[in-house]
C-alpha cells in the first residue's frame, strides 16, 4: 500500500471515530461522568472498571479477529440498519482504548 492510500484510510477513520465515540457515549453514562457505567458494571461484578472495559472491547476484537480472517471482508462504515461495518468495529476498539486510558488516567 502506498503512503497516499494509508493517509486516506486515516484520515477517513479519524473523521468517523471522534463523532462516533460522542454518538455513543450514553451508552458509556447516563450522568457527568463519562465512565459512569464501567464503575456501575465493576462494583456489580467484582472487578475493576479497567478490566470492564478490556472484556467490552474484546467483544470487538473477536469480531475483528473472525472479519481479518474472512478474505471477502471489505472496509465499510456499514449503516442504514445494517450491521455495523469492518471500520466502525475496529474504531469501536480504537474507541474503548481510549476509554480504557481515560480510566487509567483518572488513577493520577
């Protein structure tokens, strides 16, 4: 791949994922704290809201592990009802990373 083609892949996830993330972060909180439902979801289980996190985004590494194996695998944003696409499952993962260094960073 040359650089060109990888600056378009880029910069294309970099517009999707911030609008992304925002779209769905009621499902990360219902209130101020934006990792209100980490908390909610350790404290109930017996972890810690880091390793909730881990587990959350791992749903989307195995998606992505079993479309990396699938040759007929496209890039797509899917939408419009359809199930998500090969670039909304790997910035929901890039997304909980984030996620994840928010709730590291919350440690300091």
């Amino acid at each position: 791949m040359d650089v060109k083609r990888f600056e378009e892949i880029y910069k294309d996830f970099e517009e999707h994922e911030r609008s992304l993330l925002l779209s769905k972060r009621s499902e990360y909180a219902m209130n101020e704290d934006c990792l209100s439902n980490f908390k909610a979801t350790a404290a109930s289980c017996g972890m810690e809201p880091e390793e909730v996190c881990v587990v959350l985004m791992m749903k989307h590494v195995q998606a992505i592990c079993k479309m990396a194996r699938d040759k007929s695998v496209r890039l797509s944003w899917g939408g419009n009802g359809a199930i998500e696409g090969t670039n909304q499952r790997i910035s929901d993962a890039r997304n909980y990373l984030m996620l994840l260094a928010a709730l590291i960073g919350e440690r300091e």
